[in-house]
C-alpha cells in the first residue's frame, strides 16, 4: 500500500485504482508492480475521491492542469459513490471522455456487466479467488491498456 | 150454474100463489111444503096417444126452486115435459120415466148430467133424481148436484191425473199403510199404492205388489234400516230422508236417498237414485276442494271478482267472490270484511292509479294483464302504506281472477343478497388483497434472501482472494524463508481457499436461479442439450465418452437455466463414466401424459439407491473422494426444474452406471400449428 492518493504528488499518474477492499486493492497493485507495467499507481478508496482526483477538487484541487491517470481501474461496489456514478460523471465531462475505464468487481452478474458497458466502460474484469488467475488478468488489462492502446494524448482533450 | 138453474130465493115467496089449476097443489099444507122445500119438484100428468101410449107429460106444478134458468113457473105449467126441457129425451131419464109409469118402480138416478141450450148458452147440470109413479103422471124431486158432481168429477180427474203423474216419474213411488197387533206394534207395513218405476224397481208389477207387506216382499229391509226409518217416521209422524244403497240381485248397485213423508192413511215413499249425482257432486266437491286447498296454499294473494257494469254494459267495479287466506293477510281484512264487497270500495287507489281499469279491459278485451313491480299505496289496516306488487290478471266468466304478490319480500331478499354479495366480493378482494400482499411479502422477502445471499457469497470472495493472494506471494516471492512442509502447508490453506470459493461460486449460481427469470418460450431440447455437449466437450481435459442425444421433444421454459440443466446432468453422466474406457452417456426423451420425460444416462460409477433422496441436496456429495466437485450442481438442477413446474429423479446402482431424469410440462403447441 505505498502509493497512497492522500499523498500523490502532482505528477502524471499512469493509473487511478479505485477500490474499496485493501486488499484488493494491495494485491492489484502488486500484481500491476510486478511485471513493471505501471510504476505509478494511485489507489482511492471510494468513488467520491475518485471523483475528486480526476477533477482536480478538494484534497487534490492541487493537480488542476496535471492530466487525468493513463487508466482508471474501477470496482462498482463502493461506499458513498458508486461505480456506476463514477463512470458516467467521467463520460459526461469532455476532458475525461477518452480515459480508459476498466472495470474489475468480483460481481459476474449480467446486469452489472451490461450497465458497465452502456455507460462506457472499456473492459470488463471479474475479479477471481485464485491469486494466479487474478494476477494474469490485472497484467493483461494492463498490459493492454498501458502498452498496446493508444489514446489520444493530454493536449487533444482541451 | 146453480144461480141461473135454480132462481133467486127473494122470488120463492113472491110466487106463494102457486101454479094454478094443479091437483096436488090443492091441499093447502103440502103446498106450502113444496113451496118451502129446497129440492126442485115437479108433478106431470101423461099425455097419452090413441093407442095409450105415453108420449109426453104436461107439467102439472113447479114448486119455485125449480123455476130454471130465466123461466118462470107461468112459462113452465102447462107445457109439455120435452118441451120444457128438450133434451131429456136424449139421455137416460126418459126410458126411466115410462118405465117408472109402465112399473111404478120409483126411480133414484143420482149425478144426471143434464145439459141445455137456455139463452143462447149451454148450460150443464147434474142432479140427483127421485121419481114416484103419481096417478097417472109422475112426481120428479131433483137436486141440483152439479157442485158436487164438479168436485167428484174433478177428484176423479185429478185421481187419474195423480196417477199418471206418479207413474210418469221415474222415481219409485210408494204408499205404504202400517199393520198394526193387538198392542198397536207395527208389524207390518202394507203397499197400498206403487208407481211404474216402484214396479220396476221392484221388477213385479203391482198386481203383486200392493195388498202385500214390505217385510213379506223385503225381508231383508230390517238390516238394511229401511224399517227402522219407515217405523220410526210413522210413529213420530216427521219425514225422514235416508240413504239407502241398494245392492240388487241382478247386480245393479246403486244409491237411493229415500224420502219417507207420514199422511194420514199410512205414508209416502220416494226414493231416488242419486248414485250419478253423488258421483257428480263428489267429484265436484272433490274438485272444488282441490282447487280451493291449492289457491289456499298459494303464497300469492288470489282473488276472484265478479264485473259490476253500468247500464251501458261497460265494466266500473269488481266484486270480490272469493279470496284466499294469504290474499286476506296481504291486504289486512278478513274474508268476510271482503267478499261481497268492491274493489273500488276496499282500494280506492285502484281507481285513482287507473289499474281498475286496466282490470276492466281484462274483462273486456280477454286479454291477460301482467306487470310487476307496481308501486302502489293503499290504506292497509287503517293505515297509509305504500306497497309493491306484481300482479297477474285473467279474465274469468264475467269477472276476473287476480293474483298478487307483495314484491317488498322479494326486494328484500333482492337486497340482502346484493348486500350478502357485496360482502362477498369484499371479501374477496381483502382476501385477493392480502394474497397480494403475502406475495408481495413473499417476493420480497424471496428478494431480500437472495440479494442476501449474493451479497455474502460476494463479500466472502474478497477476503478468500486475499487469502489466496498471499498465500501465493508467499510462496513465489518467500518461498526461501519457508522449509518444504511449510510450503506444503501455506499451498494448502492457498488450496483450500480456493475450494472455499468454488463453493461460494456454487451459492452465487443457486441464488442466481431465482434471480433469474426471463419467461417461458418453447426450447428445441434436441438443439440445447446438443449446444451443451459441444461448449461441456471444449471445457474438458481427458476422455470424452460416446454421448449421444437422440430426438427429444421440445420443452417450454427458459433457455438459459434449462441449457444449465443439461449442462449439469451431461456433465456429471461425463464425469462419473470417465473412469471406463467404454464410457457411454445417452440423452432420450418420452412423451406421456402431459409432460415430457428427459433421461440422461450413463454407464459410470452409478449410485447406491440408498442415497437416492440426498442426490439433489445443497453440497451433498456421494463421492467427495474420487470426483472433483462442489455438490450444488444437482442442487440447482433440482430448483431449475422445480422452478419450471416439472420434477427430478434418478436411478442407479452402485458400480454400474445411473439415469438422471426430469420431467417438464409439455410445450403448448404453438400458434398458428396444425396439431
């Protein structure tokens, strides 16, 4: 748990995790870590923070300018803000509408996968028990995203 | 007639002076004794031809009674006999009276009827005549007797009249007279007198009938009462009327109402067959009785009326003739407060509401009147009452019936059982209401377990993966610090983690069943059960068995869940018969009475059919050592079916294979299809 958002500096992020299970979260982050596909990770831990780092608000009012993350990965059962709200709050504001959006849960229900895609969700990750399969499945969304995708840069979204 | 055959008494002494020049007269005495007596006398002397043969008489004297007719004694003495009274050569007095001169032999010839044109009229008479040879002439005394002569003709007229009456009736007629003993007993009652029906009736004729005794002829009267009723009216002297069946001999039975009336010489019978009028009248009363007990019965009031018409023959009124006892109730007056009386005088509103009108058409027209539900408002009991009726009117003779029926009952009754239904489907629909709402509860509470589940079998994987998680970064990044049954045992809790949540998975997948609901369409079974074979075959590592799955019939239900039916039940038939080297899995279908019958079987490990019932519980597994698995997959095949009306079963034996059925509820065929 070392990137903490409560202490990110105002600097490119290459990927927002909002997560409210630790250690989930810590065990996303160490899979992400460990085949060096994103060095810089934020984690917030709902999806109200969430909210207020990509707009550049409250706590991080100071990263007005930065840039959004390369990749948001986002878990829809959250406390005050839900996933969902996340996502459609990012689709509906210009400057974030090309941002990556991944959504990882451990719900496999139908219905939140299509909501997840009707609102603009890039991917769809179901978080599994197995440590091993979790892992391939973080790598290779990051990979993916991080590595194969391209994304029109900062400057195209004004 | 007597007044102008015999004169006036005022002319007798008027006439004292007495015919003149008569011989007999001469003796002052016997002349005042003709004078005086009331018998017409006349005295004659022969008129003789040469020969001395008599061939009148001159009249010597009349004595004033015997001055007839208009004629006085001047105009009678003197003449000749038959020139006084002509037609007495006719009749039989004249051949009397020249043998009475011839023999002296007097002559008595009572009720002479003697007739004469005097005046211009006929005039008839009888006398009774007495005659005596008196010198050579003769001295008549006569009496008129035609009164009486008139009575005794009349009675024997009459008599014969009488007679023919009595045998021109048909009912028997009979006089009887009592023989009395010496203590004055009767003891015998005699025929005096039996008319031709009597005669009949006793098929004798009189001859044999009248002189002797009833007990003689009918002895067996006594038992029959005849006797005792004849006596006993004789003795009393009062009429008495009895029934008497009459059984006769020749086999005519019948009933005689026998009439004894006492006279002065014995007494009267009359007896009457009246077995065809009793007969009539019985079933007239029969009838009547019937008719009246009905109308009596009736719950309606009915009515009979008589029309009451002005001089114009048009119908004002009706007169009550008859009404049953309902009919009194209904109108609060009894039958003798009713009948006789009108209808316009008991329910003036009949006039004012113009119904007596309308039964007066009834009357005149014939044709029947029904209405219902009339209001109608009436003094009833003394007091103002409105009231409902339905009535029914016929025309009957000249008058009519009518029939009524207090429609408040009915209305009543109409009332309480709108009311009584109203509550009905008041409690119905609380009823419905609360079905509702014990469904709605149910839902929810369905809903509530559900989501319940769900969200705890969700919330368990979190941890589960974290546990896993480290186990594994343990072992990758620290195996070193570990020595070898460390790793054995950290891999282990990593293992079981796992296991834990494949169960949780199992949960999710049940709860997720009743999540599920996307309506019934009809499912090609063969297609489905062929699909999952085909994704089951691309899961799986090592042997496949020879699976083939015939043509099965279609189903109704959702594809989804039943597809994880198939699934299910294949890939057990797979997985407990991979261990043969001739495994085999086969899917069939049958058709019975209303549903359809799946079977998947296998010739794996089987079961033993003890363990049958446990086969479809939640995590029961019955070969937890040999088989990977978490125990719910039958579970939820269970709740699939269940859910989709149909039922589960299996059958097997242990070491030799088993067959998995379900049944379902057969498709309804589908629109539009030819069945």
């Amino acid at each position: 748990m070392t990137d903490s958002s409560s202490i990110a500096p105002a600097e490119p992020v290459e990927i927002l995790l909002a997560e409210d299970e630790p250690s989930d979260a810590d065990l996303c982050m160490r899979a992400l870590k460990r085949k060096k596909v994103a060095n810089h990770v934020v984690w917030v831990k709902d999806g109200a923070e969430a909210l207020d780092f990509l707009f550049a608000r409250g706590p991080y009012a100071h990263r007005s300018g930065v840039g959004p993350p390369r990749l948001l990965l986002l878990d829809i059962k959250m406390p005050k803000v839900n996933g969902f709200e996340v996502l459609r709050q990012i689709r509906a504001d210009a400057r974030l509408a090309a941002l990556p959006v991944v959504i990882m849960t451990s719900s496999s229900e139908e219905r939140d996968i299509a909501e997840g895609y009707h609102l603009g969700a890039n991917s769809y990750v179901t978080k599994p028990v197995d440590f091993a399969t979790f892992q391939q499945a973080v790598e290779d969304v990051g990979l993916y995203w991080m590595v194969l995708n391209k994304v029109p840069g900062p400057n195209h979204a004004s | 007639m007597p007044g102008e055959m015999t004169g006036p008494e005022t002319h007798v002494n008027g006439r004292r002076s007495g015919p003149p020049g008569s011989r007999a007269a001469g003796d002052p005495r016997f002349r005042v004794a003709l004078e005086t007596m009331l018998d017409s006398v006349v005295m004659t002397t022969a008129v003789r031809d040469d020969d001395g043969r008599i061939v009148d008489f001159v009249v010597d004297y009349v004595n004033p009674v015997a001055e007839i007719g208009q004629r006085r004694a001047e105009q009678i003495v003197g003449r000749r006999f038959l020139d006084v009274w002509p037609s007495t050569a006719e009749g039989p007095l004249w051949g009397m009276l020249l043998h009475l001169m011839e023999t002296g032999e007097p002559i008595a010839l009572d009720n002479y009827v003697y007739s004469e044109v005097i005046g211009g009229r006929a005039v008839t008479a009888a006398f009774d005549i007495r005659a005596t040879r008196l010198g050579d002439g003769f001295l008549q005394n006569f009496r008129d007797v035609t009164d009486r002569h008139r009575v005794q003709r009349d009675l024997a007229t009459s008599e014969k009249r009488f007679r023919s009456a009595l045998d021109a009736i048909m009912d028997p007629f009979f006089i009887f007279a009592p023989v009395r003993d010496d203590q004055g007993k009767i003891v015998e009652l005699e025929y005096r007198y039996v008319n031709r029906a009597a005669e009949r009736l006793h098929q004798m004729p009189w001859q044999d009938i009248v002189g002797h005794g009833l007990l003689e002829l009918f002895p067996s009267c006594r038992e029959l009462g005849i006797w005792d009723t004849f006596v006993k009216s004789v003795e009393t002297g009062t009429q008495a009327r009895v029934d008497l069946p009459y059984f006769e001999e020749h086999g005519v039975k019948g009933l005689f109402e026998v009439s004894v009336t006492p006279g002065e010489e014995g007494f009267i019978v009359t007896a009457r067959d009246v077995s065809e009028t009793r007969r009539a009248e019985g079933a007239l009363r029969a009838s009547e009785e019937r008719f009246r007990t009905s109308v009596e019965a009736l719950k309606d009031g009915f009515a009979v009326f008589s029309a009451i018409r002005d001089s114009a023959g048009a119908v004002t009124d009706f007169r009550y003739e008859y009404i049953n006892e309902a009919g009194c109730r209904m109108d609060q007056r009894s039958r003798e407060d009713t009948v006789g009386h009108t209808l316009a005088e008991l329910f003036p509103s009949t006039v004012t509401s113009g119904l007596l009108a309308s039964y007066a058409r009834v009357a005149e027209t014939g044709e029947p009147l029904a209405r219902d539900d009339i209001d109608y408002e009436d003094t009833y009991g003394g007091r103002r009452v409105a009231r409902a009726f339905d009535i029914q009117v016929v025309k009957l003779g000249d008058g009519i019936v009518l029939t009524w029926r207090d429609v408040a009952e009915r209305r009543q009754a109409e009332e309480t059982m709108a009311s009584q239904a109203a509550e009905l489907a008041r409690d119905a629909a609380e009823l419905e209401d609360r079905i509702r709402q014990r469904t709605a509860d149910l839902l929810r509470s369905n809903q509530e377990l559900e989501g319940f589940s769900y969200s705890v079998a969700h919330d368990l994987r979190a941890p589960l993966r974290a546990i896993h998680g480290y186990c594994q970064i343990l072992l990758d990044d620290h195996a070193g610090q570990l020595d070898e049954d460390g790793q054995v045992l950290l891999g282990n809790v990593g293992r079981y983690a796992v296991r834990m949540g494949e169960l949780i998975e199992g949960l999710l997948a049940l709860a997720g069943v009743g999540r599920k609901d996307r309506g019934h369409v009809r499912i090609d079974m063969t297609a489905l059960a062929e699909s999952a074979v085909t994704d089951l075959r691309r899961g799986h590592a090592g042997v496949w068995p020879a699976i083939t799955v015939g043509q099965l019939a279609d189903a109704a239900g959702d594809p989804e869940l039943i597809r994880q039916v198939w699934e299910n039940l294949i890939g057990n038939a797979v997985k407990f018969s991979a261990g043969r080297p001739d495994a085999r899995v086969s899917v069939e279908s049958e058709t019975s009475a209303g549903e359809v019958i799946y079977h998947v079987h296998d010739n794996g490990v089987g079961f033993d059919m003890a363990y049958a019932g446990k086969l479809f519980g939640t995590f029961q597994r019955l070969h937890p050592a040999d088989f990977p698995g978490t125990g719910i997959g039958l579970a939820i095949v269970a709740r699939i079916v269940e859910r989709h009306g149909g039922r589960v079963w299996a059958e097997g034996r242990a070491g030799d294979g088993a067959c998995f059925s379900f049944a379902l509820p057969a498709a309804p065929t589908e629109k539009g299809e030819t069945p």
